[in-house]
C-alpha cells in the first residue's frame, strides 16, 4: 500500500496539568499499550500514578557527552517502580524517561523481558545512540501465541516513540528510497544519502575522508570517533566504509562527518545532474 493509500493512524498525547516540559501521556488508536514520558526533575512527583505499579519497559535518555550520540538505558520491571527509584538514586546520566505498559495489564514478567531484549537488540543495530546496556539479555522462552502478541505490541510501540521524540530505534528502510539520491564528492571520496522524514540518510558503502581537517568543529570530530569505535565507518583502503545506512541530524552534519570538514550540506549534496540541495529545496518551495 503507498503512503497516499495508507489511512493512516492517530496518537493521543495528553499533557498532564498542562504542563508540557512534564509528564506526557501516549496512546495510540486500538492499542492496549501506553507510554508516558517525564523529564528526570518531575519523577518524583509523577511516580505516585498508578501506572508506575505496572510492569513494563522503560529507556532512560540522557544528553550526549563527547559526541552526537544520545546516551540510553533500556529496562524492564514488574512492576516498574522499584527499578525506577534505583536508577533515580544510582544512575546520574538520564535526564528523562520513556515507560510503555499495557492498560490491560496483560504483560507479564517473560513478556516484558521479551519486549527489553528486543528494544535492546534493536537500538544496538541502529547505532543511533550510546547504550548503557552491557548486553542485550537473552529472549525468554515464548509460546508462539505469546510472542506473536508481544511483537504485535512492540509494533505498536515502535510507531508511538518516534512521536514523541524518540528516534533511537530508528532504522533507515532497506528497500525503497524514493527520495531524489544525493552524491558527495570531495578528497578523493564518494558518498550517496538521500533526505528523509528522520533526517539526512547516508547509504551503505558511502566512503568517507581519514584526512582530518585541523579545523574540524569537535562535535565533527567526536561523531566520527564514535561511528569508528562503533564499527559504522571502518578502514578500507586510504579511506571509510560505512557499514550500514545511517541517519544524521542534518545534511551539513553528514557532510562534515564525510569529508571530515566542516562544510554545508546544502551546497555539497549534490544530484546526479549537479544540482546542489540548495537548488532543489529552492526548486521545491517554488513549484
């Protein structure tokens, strides 16, 4: 089905006390599940709901520290609480939370370590972000009915975080790239992304420049470091190999990570006619 022909979905967000930097509550359209999300200042005072008492899985997000990399912690409890209140008092990283539990109360302690491990596995694929996790914890056992309704849930639960502002278990589609394809050429390298809803997708095989400039921003700098340590962008003869798709805030940030200069996205990226980004997003808005 296209996007055109898909009908689409509807989330709830309902802001509690109408605050909207606090406690934020999710639901999706024929969904049994739920999230809520609350900034780290707010958790005392939140954790007295009676969702808290549920079990579930939660992520605690926190700001990166050398590089672009958002630092999480993905986690279950049954019930939630008591592993919250740890981490409240022991874990200094995390500045919000994540929690998703079921209304129904359905989920029991198997499927919600069935639901941390998949989340785990997930976000460590997509590379999006610094886990805190020192493994991903191995898959209970499962009927086949319960672990079809615990994909089904973490279906659902994957299409509600990317509204919310959680985009770490985000992984750029294999198969189709409808967007017009971009190139990057510049020190002797070749890379190929394209724009997408996430952000700025740079494809598998895209090579990138090991000569730094001595003028590269730090942010640059660390995300490179950190895409290396990651096995994203490898060695492969005089320069980079990324191993994967991988998704950049930004067309300027993709640009720089690849040439390993601080240079514009819009003017680098350019069509297989030469056109600049820039040309096309003007193009674009004037149609």
């Amino acid at each position: 089905m296209s996007a055109e022909q898909d009908p689409g979905y509807s989330i709830q967000i309902f802001i509690v006390g109408g605050d909207s930097a606090g406690l934020r509550i999710v639901e999706k359209t024929n969904w049994n599940g739920r999230g809520l999300i609350c900034p780290r200042s707010s958790f005392a005072k939140v954790k007295k709901r009676q969702e808290f008492k549920k079990a579930g899985v939660y992520a605690l997000i926190g700001p990166p520290d050398s590089s672009e990399l958002t630092k999480v912690y993905i986690g279950e409890g049954d019930p939630v609480l008591p592993r919250l209140e740890q981490h409240h008092a022991e874990k200094e990283f995390w500045t919000n939370l994540v929690f998703f539990h079921s209304k129904d109360e359905n989920l029991n302690k198997a499927h919600i370590q069935y639901l941390e491990s998949r989340l785990v596995d997930i976000a460590s694929k997509a590379k999006r972000c610094q886990l805190e996790n020192g493994n991903i914890p191995a898959l209970p056992s499962l009927s086949d009915a319960a672990t079809a309704e615990c994909e089904g849930f973490l279906e659902e639960l994957l299409l509600c975080a990317p509204v919310v502002g959680v985009s770490f278990f985000e992984i750029p589609p294999v198969a189709e790239v409808k967007a017009t394809k971009l190139f990057l050429e510049t020190k002797g390298i070749k890379a190929e992304g394209y724009e997408s809803e996430d952000g700025f997708v740079v494809l598998s095989g895209s090579r990138a420049s090991t000569d730094e400039a001595h003028s590269i921003e730090p942010r640059t700098k660390s995300l490179r470091d950190a895409l290396k340590q990651r096995g994203i962008l490898v060695p492969d003869g005089d320069s980079l190999r990324l191993t994967q798709d991988y998704t950049f805030n930004s067309p300027s940030l993709a640009a720089s990570v690849f040439s390993a200069n601080n240079i514009s996205g819009r003017e680098w990226w350019k069509d297989d006619q030469g056109r600049t980004l820039r040309q096309l997003q003007q193009e674009e808005a004037e149609s």
